[in-house]
C-alpha cells in the first residue's frame, strides 16, 4: 500500500513538473485576463492619454493603464497608437 501512494505522489508531482516547465500554467493565467474591455467602444472618441511615452506595452496594457488611471466607466478602449507609440484612452461619445 505504501509503495502504491508513494508512486502516485511521484506521478503528481512529476505532472505538475512537467506542466510548469512547459508553460501550460502560465498561458492559462493569461487568458483569465486576456482582454481589457471587450466589448470596445461603438462611438469612441479620443479622451487622454496614459503611461509612459513611448509606450512598450501592447494594446490590452494600455487599456488597463486608462481603467487604473480613469475608471472603468470612464474608458471604453484603450490603443497604441502613433510613430511615437502613445497609450490613447478612449471614450464613448454622448
């Protein structure tokens, strides 16, 4: 019986292993999170801009940049945009 739950635990834990080494987890982790505002903007226009100029990041942080700046009721969208990569947030127009 011992050497049956010993082998089990060895089993588990080798999965596990193997599932982290091969970023299974990780690309799981992202897509709880993978997009900022889905639903987008259906009359959006330009309201201020966020982050560090250039902006590194891709189009979904500067999203998340615009919600912790503004609030989520104040963003629709958040984009890259530019040669100079600026992070603009975007509105819905009333």
């Amino acid at each position: 019986m011992a050497k049956n739950c010993s082998s089990v635990t060895f089993s588990v834990l080798l999965i596990v292993l193997l599932m982290a080494s091969t970023e299974i987890l990780k690309i799981e982790a992202m897509n709880v999170k993978a997009r900022c505002l889905p639903q987008g903007c259906k009359n959006p226009t330009f309201s201020e801009e966020c982050g560090l100029e250039p902006f590194t990041g891709t189009n979904n942080d500067c999203c998340h940049c615009c919600v912790a700046k503004y609030g989520r009721q104040a963003v629709c969208k958040g984009v890259v945009e530019g040669p100079d990569k600026h992070c603009h947030c975007y509105k819905e127009r009333v």
